[in-house]
C-alpha cells in the first residue's frame, strides 16, 4: 500500500506542479488589477495564444540547385528551382496579448516615466544577452529580463513597482530581443520566425509571475 500510494504521488507530481504554476500566475494578475475571473482569462489567453502566429510578412527565395547535370544529359532532365518562403510572425500570446495588458496597466496603475526608464534599461539588457540560433529565432535568458525589471522598478517607485516590472519587462523583452534583431532573424533561417515566441515569451510570462511578490 505505501508503494502504491508512492507512485500514486510520483504520478500527480506533474499535474500539481502545473496547477500550482496556474495558481501563482493567476494571483501575479489578480494583484496588477484584475478580477480573479479576468486573471485566470488572461492566463488562459496567454497559454493558449502561445501556440498562434499571425504572419506580418512573407519573404520568398528562389534557389537554384548548385549542382550541375552531365552534359550529354542537359537537354534531357530539368531541375527546377526551389522556392523557400520565410515568415515572420507576431506571437499572440507572448506579444499581442501582453501588450493589450501593458497598455491597461499604462492607462491605470504604472506611472509613464518611471515605466519608460523602467523599458529602456531592460531593454539595453535583452538586446545585450539576445542571441541568434540558426532555423529557430532569438534566444534569450528566461529569468533575467524579469528580474531586471523587478529591480529597477522597485528602485524608482516601490508603490507602484508591480506595475512598473510588467509594463517594463514586456516592452524591454520584446524591444531588445526581437524588434532590434528583426535585421538578423531573416539570416538565420527557420519557416516561421515569431516575435514574442519561444524563449522571449517564457521571459516575458515570467514577467507577470515576478511582479506578484512586488505587489
């Protein structure tokens, strides 16, 4: 009975891990300003707009084959150029739903210039550790966006500082690590290259969890 009650646990480990990540997110929401029913919808959306890209803009190239045929063959066999298409996309849930959030916040709790400051410094720090990988886009260091955030909003406005680390994160992550490195993520291949996708979103929802402890 106690091995069964052991693996019984083992089993459930994952499932209240990811409950609990709910729950601690949802609370990071309910204290920027959001109704409980509002916090676990923008989580829902966030998760869920996660897995959708919105294509912005299409670059097609053609390709010949580098390889030449036989000679005595040339007039016989065609090789076609192939077309490669690169899109770049907008991630709704690391970047269209959290800057929907961010203007709410701007109009409601997170005073201007201390949020402004607040961007420019994450920002100059995302566009420092942002890094390029071939075929999957910018990454970037989960934690540190948002901890820097969360330091320089608690150093310019402690009352308000909740609102000042999310605002400041989710413009600085974008802004250093995808909208400045626009010019190299069409050199580094990959079929769909997604602002606000992949690394940076998990910076960027990592944001909303910090800034709950500042509240």
């Amino acid at each position: 009975m106690p091995i069964f009650a052991f693996f019984l646990l083992l089993l459930l480990l994952p499932f209240l891990a990811v409950t609990l990540f709910f729950q601690v997110t949802a609370f990071s929401f309910t204290k920027l300003g959001l109704t409980p029913i509002g916090a676990t919808t923008l989580l829902t959306l966030s998760v869920v707009g996660s897995m959708i890209n919105l294509p912005v803009s299409r670059r097609r190239t053609v390709v010949y084959r580098p390889e030449a045929p036989p000679f005595f063959s040339r007039y016989f066999f065609y090789y076609p150029p192939q077309v490669d298409e690169q899109i770049i996309a907008v991630n709704v849930g690391g970047a269209v739903i959290p800057l929907l959030f961010s203007l709410y916040l701007l109009l409601t709790r997170a005073p201007l210039l201390p949020t402004l400051i607040g961007a420019a410094v994450v920002t100059a720090v995302a566009k420092a550790l942002a890094r390029p990988v071939p075929g999957v886009g910018i990454a970037l260091p989960a934690f540190i966006p948002p901890l820097v955030a969360a330091a320089v909003a608690l150093l310019l406005d402690r009352d308000h500082a909740a609102a000042i680390a999310y605002v400041s994160g989710v413009l600085g992550t974008l802004i250093g690590a995808d909208l400045l490195n626009l010019h190299r993520l069409r050199d580094i291949g990959g079929h769909i290259l997604s602002i606000g996708g992949a690394g940076v979103f998990d910076g960027i929802f990592l944001t909303s969890i910090i800034a709950a402890f500042l509240a």
